[in-house]
C-alpha cells in the first residue's frame, strides 16, 4: 500500500497543498465509509452524489488529507487538503507515479469475457515465480484501476491489471496511468454495443490496449475473434507492431493453447 507525505501525494498529483502537518498518508478511498486512520479521502462527483458532501465523516473517521476540487468552496478547514482542478484525474496521476516508482512488470486484461478468469490464473502463474499483486474483483474502471494500485506493496514484481471499457478512449485512459509489458485481449462480445455501434468497434476499443505496450512488449489476442484479425491488419497497428518490436501471440479456444 502507497505510503507518503502528503506533500509527496501532492506533488505526485500535481495540485496546491493547503495545510501540510507532515503526516504519512496510507492508501486512498473514495467512499467515506472506507475511510481509516492515515486515508487520502478521493471525493469523487458522481450522477447523484458528490463524495465532497462527505468530507466531514471522512475526517471524523481519521482521514490525513483529502484532494479537494477546486471550484467546490468554502474548503473545509479541518483537514488538509490538496486542491486539484479534477480529482480524478488527481487519483490518476498518483497511480501513475506510484506505479513508476514501483515499476513491476505489468499485464493489461481486457475483453468482453474472461478478464477476471484470466487475471486470476496469471496472478497464480506470476505468484509462483515472483511477489505478484492483481486486481481485487473487477475493479478496472478510471478509479478502480488507480486504485488498486495503491494497494500495491513497495516489494511487487509483477502486476495482474484488469481494464474495462464501455466507450472509445477508456481503454486508453487505463494504459496511460498503467503502461503494460504485457496485454491481453480474451474475446469480443457484444456488450456496450449501443456505445461501440458493432462487435467490431468494440473491437477496436479493446485494441487500445495495444497502444499501452512498451517497446518489446507482448501482445496476446484470441485468434477465434475475427474482428481483432481486421484489426491487426490495419497499415497503422502492423506499423506500431513493427517499429515497437511486439511479440504478438495468437491463442484460441478451440485448442485451449497458445
């Protein structure tokens, strides 16, 4: 789990620290009921709440500090804060740069099915060989994914991250906080059609992942999916393959190998 300064956290988040009293931050939450002593509290605007509303029970439940959104006023003068213009994006950045520090050798998994199949039997096959975090559950969204990992322990090796996706450009909002070694695309299904349009846009949403390798990564795909055959073909993806020099490994269901 992330432990820092809170003028570290808001370096890392590249926001203004008001009222710095030197304490160590330990891990971050974004509901207040999650909150213990030494949390960064992550007030988050949702449809129908927004998490600044709670600021009073974070603190009584032993919040360090908090990000705060800068166009929400007055500030609460019982905590100190980092003011940061969204706080998500905030919480991202600290992954991000936590992540860096840490720099395990991370795995992207996405697909319509079999993310968190997959990501379970990596972690068990990694934590065989090395110390090996994952994703707990599903949390692969634009704030589960940073926050899993600041739960990461400074001793990690590898990293087993699960990456959903509902629309274009979220898949590659995950890879920009979490840069992959490895990706793995598991299938193409037809969930969140209505924003993707058809099995081959969503397609070519998942095919963000790849964009997210480092050079010499690896890339694994269901063959079976036709659509990521179409894909892998466009002129601009074999040139990203071939200028990063990407191991692509097809797999497939119907043999069960890779």
């Amino acid at each position: 789990m992330i432990r820092k300064t809170i003028r570290d956290l808001a370096a890392m988040a590249g926001g203004v620290l008001i009222q710095d009293t030197g304490a160590v931050v330990k891990g971050a939450v974004t509901d207040s009921r999650q909150v213990v002593p030494g949390s960064l509290y992550v007030p988050v605007i949702g449809a129908r709440v927004d998490g600044h509303d709670f600021i009073a029970q974070a603190v009584q439940a032993g919040a360090a500090a908090a990000l705060w959104q800068k166009d929400h006023t007055p500030l609460p003068a019982d905590v100190p804060l980092i003011l940061v213009d969204d706080t998500v994006k905030a919480l991202q950045n600290i992954a991000r740069a936590y992540l860096h520090e840490l720099h395990p050798y991370t795995i992207g998994i996405t697909g319509s099915n079999g993310k968190t199949s997959a990501k379970d039997m990596m972690k068990a096959v990694f934590s065989r060989h090395c110390v090996t975090q994952a994703t707990p559950g599903n949390r692969n969204s634009e704030i589960g994914l940073p926050l899993t990992i600041l739960e990461f322990d400074p001793g990690i090796e590898a990293a087993v991250l699960e990456m959903g996706m509902e629309n274009f450009g979220e898949i590659e909002t995950l890879v920009d906080i979490a840069p992959l070694d490895a990706a793995v695309i598991t299938s193409i299904g037809s969930a969140h059609m209505e924003n993707l349009g058809s099995k081959q846009g969503i397609a070519q949403a998942k095919m963000e992942i790849l964009r997210g390798l480092r050079p010499g990564g690896t890339f694994l795909y269901l063959a079976d999916a036709p659509e990521l055959a179409v894909e892998l073909q466009k002129p601009e993806t074999r040139r990203f393959i071939e200028e990063n020099d990407i191991t692509v490994i097809p797999f497939s269901r119907r043999t069960c190998t890779m």
